[in-house]
C-alpha cells in the first residue's frame, strides 16, 4: 500500500480523502501522523497559492509524495469573501455558529450567489506540482439548516437538493461537493499514473 500524505489536521478532511484513495492503494497520514510539528505559513492570496505553498513547505520537510488543500466559501455580496480566508474569517477561534451567523445577517436583503471552491495541489515524490480545482455553485440559505457536514455546510443552499449541503447524507454531499469535484480530477490523474 502506497502511502500519501495530506496537509491538513482536520479529521474530517481526512476521512473524505481516505474514503476516495483507499480504492487506488493508498494509506493516507495526516499532519497529526506526524513527529515533529512542521509550521506553514498561508501566506498566498488565491486558493491554488495556498494549497501549493502547503504541499511543497512538506515534500520540501520530507521529501514524500504530498497533496493539501485549500479551500472556502465566496459569497458574491461580500464581493467573494471569506474566500482564502474562510478558515480565520472572524478569527481562527470564533465558532462556525458564530460565523454563519454573521454571514446570514451580513447578506440579508442581497444577492445570496455562493460557491464553494476547493483546490487541491499534488507534490510528487521527484517535486513535481499540480493542482486540481473543483467549485460547487449555490447560494446562502436563509437559516442554518442541518447537522452534517461541518464549516459553512449548514448555510450553504444547493439548489438540485432544495436543501443545505449540512442536510443531506456524506455521499449526496460528495457527490456535488467541491472538494470531491477537485478529488475526482486527482484520482483521475493518479489512476493515469498506474
């Protein structure tokens, strides 16, 4: 089994990538997997920056086959924010409640179009970079609505599901989900590679 490891020390973050590469052979390990603590600075302005800088901080660290992510929520009246910034919008401490609380207050009586975009960069072994990015177009529900999913899932309307990604099942949300969406384009590219 092929072991690949991913920047990211979300659990569920994780479980969706596990879920996608054990079919091709691949043991995925976290940053929680790790020994040692390896800092990385998101010092970029754009999804594919962010998921670039942190995939080679780690080839560069250990040298092994890496992907990471990065991904977020554009709300057109907010003029494509929280964007890069989804994860500290408001503060990397303030709760996901708290966050898509102020959201629903700061769009109401506005255009709700919203996206959901993922990029995800792959570090060969040998260095060599590529990114893969998905989006999944809705818009801001008018409530939080649901308890699945995580982040801004329960205030993120889809309309072929006339419900919130945080209100339907972990494989409806895959199915549609930008993450997913970038997923697919990676898997594909793997499965090119065996």
């Amino acid at each position: 089994m092929k072991e690949i490891l991913i920047a990211t020390g979300n659990a569920h973050k994780v479980e969706e990538f596990e879920e996608m590469l054990k079919p091709l052979g691949y043991h995925v390990k976290s940053l929680k997997d790790l020994k040692e603590k390896i800092e990385i600075e998101e010092t970029g302005t754009t999804f594919e920056e962010n998921s670039l800088i942190k995939a080679q901080t780690l080839h560069k660290a250990l040298g092994c086959a890496v992907m990471a992510d990065d991904s977020g929520i554009m709300i057109d009246a907010l003029d494509g924010a929280p964007g890069v910034y989804s994860a500290r919008f408001l503060g990397e401490d303030t709760s996901y409640e708290v966050k898509n609380r102020y959201i629903l207050d700061a769009v109401k009586g506005k255009e709700r179009g919203a996206r959901f975009v993922c990029v995800i960069a792959y570090v060969e072994s040998d260095g060599t970079a590529h990114t893969f990015r998905g989006e999944v177009e809705g818009e801001v529900a008018s409530d939080i609505i649901g308890t699945h999913g995580f982040g801004y899932d329960p205030i993120f309307y889809y309309p072929p599901y006339g419900t919130t990604l945080a209100n339907v099942s972990e494989e409806m949300k895959n199915a549609v989900s930008h993450r997913g969406k970038a997923l697919k384009k990676l898997v594909a590219y793997l499965e090119g590679e065996q």
